[in-house]
C-alpha cells in the first residue's frame, strides 16, 4: 500500500507539473510565477544602506554557488537629492548584462527589469552597477532584488 501511495503522490506531481506548463499563457506578471510544485527558487536581496553620489562599478560583486535561471530583477531606493537626479542599475553575470536595459529608478518606487539573458552558470561572478547622474545627486538606501530557480 506505501508503494502504491508513493507512486500514486509521483503520478499527481507529474500531471500538475504538465498542467501547469501547458497552461495557456494569459496575463503575465514581469517576473514570472513559478509553481509551489517546482523547488529551487531563490530570493538574494541586496540592501546597499548609506548615500551615494557618483556611479560605482561594481557596487556589489559575489559568486554565485550554483547554476540557476534568472526569473527577475527588481530595484528600489527611498530617496533621492539634487538637481535632476538620475540612477540606473544593471545586473552582469561574468561581465555581460543580463537586463535587456538598465534599470531606471524613481526614488520611492520599485522598478523591475526585463530579463534578456536568463542562464547563470555554477560559479559565475554576479556584479550590480549603479550608473549615477545630475547635479550633485544623492541617492540613499538601494535595493536590488534578485529571483533566481536553482538549475
């Protein structure tokens, strides 16, 4: 009977994993919605605390321990100052983009990239560039939020 429910709990996660990537594709969310089912997905929130004032390249830069594909890329900061501010953020995996374009950012208000180049390779090198404009711009505590699916 244990051999049978094992089996039986296999047959179901199967046909919902079928079910749902043969799913129509209505709405999309800009970073897509991975079933429960499917385990792996990985959050790696990025908190850059403090004021900057001038582009930094790069202003985080990791290894990332597996390979994965990237589902989203998100960027918020709480305030901005200075005479026409400008920030943009770009995510590069082993010195290419993986944004389609950089993100650009309003102060206090979350901002998502589109993924152009989703593959991450086990031990990539992950660097977060913050492009900074304007006269005297300060930009202040910067979020970047990464949403990977372990491969």
């Amino acid at each position: 009977m244990k051999t049978f429910r094992k089996f039986q709990s296999l047959i179901c996660s199967i046909a919902l994993t079928l079910c749902v990537a043969c799913a129509p594709l209505g709405a999309q969310a800009a970073t897509t919605n991975i079933p429960v089912a499917i385990p792996g997905v990985v959050l790696i929130p990025l908190q850059l605390d403090g004021q900057f004032t001038a582009t930094v390249n790069p202003v985080v830069k990791f290894i990332l321990p597996f390979g994965a594909r990237l589902i989203g890329v998100s960027a918020n900061a709480r305030a901005s100052g200075g005479t026409s501010p400008t920030l943009t953020v770009d995510v590069e995996d082993d010195g290419t983009s993986v944004l389609s374009s950089a993100i650009a950012i309003t102060a206090g208000t979350p901002a998502e990239g589109t993924v152009a180049n989703p593959a991450i390779a086990d031990e990539s090198v992950i660097e977060v560039i913050l492009t900074i404009g304007g006269t005297s711009p300060t930009w202040n505590d910067i979020t970047v939020l990464l949403t990977v699916v372990r491969t």
